[in-house]
C-alpha cells in the first residue's frame, strides 16, 4: 500500500511543479507562458489550471477577453469543487455577462457550494445576491444546492 502512495506522489510531484511554475508566471505578467504550461494541466483534468485559465478570459490576460470561454472553463473547475471557480460561476450568474440575463437562484447556488468547499468570500457574495431575491428564489435555490452538495461535497 505505502509503494502505491509514493508512487501516486512522484507522478502528481512534476504537475504540481508546472502548476506553481505557471502560476509564478502569471504573477509576473508573463500570461502567454503561464496559459501555455497551464493548458496540458487543464487538459488532464487539473481543476487549479482550468480555474486559473478561466480567470485569465474572463479578465483578458495574455488572451483576448471572453466571457463565454472563461464560463466553460471555470465551470469543468466548480464541478470538480474547485471553490474558487464555483464563486466565478455565482459572480456570472449574479451579474449576467455573456448571458441573456442575470440568474440570481444558480447564483445562490454556486455561491453557496463555495462557501461549502472553503471559499471565504463566498459567504460575502451570498450576504449581497439574497438582498436581490425573492423568498421563492432562496427556497429554489436551496433544492438546487442540496442536488449538488449531495454529489460534490458527500461529507460536508
């Protein structure tokens, strides 16, 4: 059993290296490299890199901006419980750009999943989205949260 987690822990070693190596080139502007070494992550289902490559569209960084783009890539992230991403979703949700309309009961939803996975902002987000909505709205949003929190967060 030991030989298997070590052997899990060598593999995942040069993925969390690329992660933290692109992450340091973002932060220091280089947003071209950093999408570069963080695509094969995401690709391989890493939800720190998929969150990350949707903050870069959503904010125009090394890329062009594009809310569509940044949706989808924060959204394979919250799925995985990538509370960071899941907050990204409410905040879309909650405005409505690159939507039709704002959807204040999904972002209630997302928000609330972030706070359930440890975000501490979320709990701010969702202070300011309920002074927006209708009870009905909360008390909908409330079965949508517990479908996903059932799936995504099992022992929370």
């Amino acid at each position: 059993m030991k030989k298997h987690v070590l052997a899990l822990m060598l593999l995942a070693g040069p993925a969390f290296a690329d992660l933290e190596t692109a992450r340091d080139l973002m932060e220091a502007g280089e947003f071209e490299a950093a999408r570069e070494m963080f695509l094969p992550l995401a690709r391989s289902g890493n939800a720190d890199a998929e969150e990350l490559i949707g903050v870069m569209y959503a904010m125009g960084l090394g890329v062009e901006r594009d809310d569509q783009r940044a949706f989808e890539w924060y959204l394979r992230s919250s799925l995985k419980g990538h509370p960071g991403a899941q907050s990204g979703i409410g905040w879309y949700y909650e405005i409505g750009r690159g939507m039709p309309a704002p959807d204040l009961v999904r972002a209630y939803m997302w928000y609330t999943l972030s706070a359930i996975g440890g975000d501490p902002d979320a709990a701010i987000s969702l202070e300011e989205v309920v002074k927006k909505m209708t009870q009905a709205e909360i008390d909908k949003a409330h079965i949508l949260v517990e479908d996903y929190r059932s799936w995504m967060y099992p022992l929370r």
